[in-house]
C-alpha cells in the first residue's frame, strides 16, 4: 500500500512539474526588468521592442537562443540563461502571447 501511494504521489508530482506557466507569468518572472511588464522596450537599450514583432520571428528567435545558438546585438548569453529553462510549448505560449501586449 505503501508503495502505491508512493507511487502515485511521484506521478501526480511528475505531472504538476511538466505543467507550462503561462505566458504572463512567464514575463513577469522572467522578461519584464528588460523588455518591460508589455515587452515594449528594448532590452538594456539594445534590443527591438520585442511586442512590434510577429510571432513567427518571436519564435525563431527564443528557440535559437534556448539552443545558445543566437546572439543578436551581444544579449545571447543573458538570454541563453532566460530561455534555456522554458520548454517548447512556454516558448510557442510566449510567441503567440506577447504581440497581444501591443498598444
């Protein structure tokens, strides 16, 4: 009995940890001290503003950094270490997300 508590404890917490944050939460943590709480600044002064740009490109992007593969405008280690930890589906979320924040 024991060990299928055990068990199924270890699964019902397997499950919760592969859950995605939304997008929200996801900037708030871990976007918004560069890019802004609406992503409508450039990061350190550098970067675009990343909400004027199409999910598509927000996409290519974050993946190219989550591989340590992009570095544009010499950002790519502090956003290797940002995007690294967010899986595929937080990236597609974020991608389709923060064109939304445009005002």
């Amino acid at each position: 009995m024991k060990k299928s508590l055990l068990a199924i404890s270890l699964l019902v917490l397997g499950v919760v940890g592969l859950q995605a944050a939304d997008p929200a939460t996801i900037i708030k943590t871990k976007c918004q001290a560069c890019h802004g709480p609406n992503m409508e600044k450039q990061a350190l002064g550098k970067s675009k503003v990343v909400n004027t740009l199409d999910s598509a490109k927000i996409k290519n992007d974050l993946m190219g950094y989550k591989a340590g593969k992009l570095n544009q405008y010499g950002l790519g280690a502090t956003m290797w270490g940002q995007i690294k930890p967010l899986s595929d589906e937080e990236i597609d979320a974020l991608a389709k997300y923060i064109p939304t924040l445009k005002k």
